[in-house]
C-alpha cells in the first residue's frame, strides 16, 4: 500500500498527499523550469499544501526527488526496450518501435521526454554520467551494434550510427516541446522515422 500523510490546512480540512503525487508535481516542475530553478516550495505549492513535511515524509531534499525520477524513468525504458528487442529479431522493428514510444510519450506525458532528454542530470545526480550510459541506453547501443553486424546499418561506428540517428529523432522531439513544430508529435512521426533510418540504413 502507497504510504500517506494526512495535512491539515488552515480551513481545517485534510489533504493526502502520496509520494506518486510528490512526484508528479516535481516532474512537471522540473520539466518546465529546469532542476536548478525548482524549489521545494514550488513543489509544495504545486500540491497545494501548506507546510514541507508532505515532502519530508517521501524525500528530504530536491535532489532525491529528481534522483528518484530519473531511476524509475530510465527503470521504465529499459523494461520497455527488453520487450521490444522480445518481440523484434531485426534492428530496423526494433528502433522503430523505440521511436514510437519515444514519440507517444512525447504527447501524452511531455514532461517524462523533458526530464529524461533535456534536463541536466549533472545538477542532481551524484556521480552523474552520460545517458548514453545508462542500462536503457546501453541496450539501444547493441541494437546498433547487432544492426551493423547484420548488415541492416551502413558499415560505420556503431556509436556514430546511434548519434545520426537520435540526433534527428531527439531534435524533432525538442521541436515539439517547444512548439518550433506546432503539431502533435505523432504527426512528425512518419518524416523523422524515414529520415533518420534512411541516414544509417545499408542500402
């Protein structure tokens, strides 16, 4: 069962407060002002309550809290890439579906993609290192690789092939984020696919 904390505010009714709340509200935050320019006070005021010990109970510091989503963001993708690469044998299934979760979440929970793509870790992660590093990201590096040695993907570094190709798909997400591109980013979907497979892929 979710832990909870039972507030009372000044009108003398009670508000709970769930760590998944406390989470949510510091996403959307995060994503829209950045870690550094988040406070604790923000947070508290997102949930609407009156003192920090909502917070307290889940997370002593802002850093956890950010430290707490980017593990189960990156906990969440990798789960999804095991299945995907379960379902699909070729590089190309494999990528494509990559990008259409990436894209999905960028509609329909934009601050997920944010967080994960565009806020510096380095301000709240202790021993930060590149998200290529991660475990999710590591795995998305050996579908390049496979790819390569497959002969699906041009016969560069596979390191090189996974930059050309996110870097087209990373920035057509950016776009949409902030509104560059104005529509949904499903309707990008299709153009960004062909165009940054069709840079990598063996002809």
């Amino acid at each position: 069962m979710e832990q909870e904390l039972e507030l009372t505010s000044e009108n003398t009714q009670k508000k709970t407060v769930s760590q998944d709340e406390v989470l949510q509200a510091a996403l959307k935050l995060f994503a829209e002002k950045g870690y550094f320019n988040t406070s604790l006070t923000d947070i508290k005021s997102a949930l609407g309550i009156k003192t920090n010990s909502g917070i307290n109970q889940f997370f002593k510091t802002k850093q956890a809290i950010a430290q707490t989503l980017h593990e189960n963001i990156l906990d969440s993708l990798s789960i999804s890439i095991d299945d995907i690469r379960r379902r699909n044998r070729k590089a190309a299934e494999q990528l494509r579906e990559i990008v259409d979760l990436l894209f999905r979440l960028t509609d329909d929970a934009p601050e997920v993609v944010q967080f994960l793509l565009f806020v510096n870790s380095d301000e709240f992660l202790s021993e930060p290192k590149p998200l290529i590093e991660t475990a999710a990201f590591v795995k998305i590096k050996r579908i390049f690789q496979n790819g390569v040695k497959d002969g699906e993907i041009k016969a560069i570094d596979p390191l090189l092939a996974y930059t050309y190709f996110f870097g087209i798909i990373n920035h057509t997400l950016e776009m949409v984020l902030k509104g560059g591109l104005p529509k949904t980013a499903d309707s990008y979907l299709s153009q960004a696919w062909l165009v940054a497979w069709g840079c990598i892929a063996k002809k």
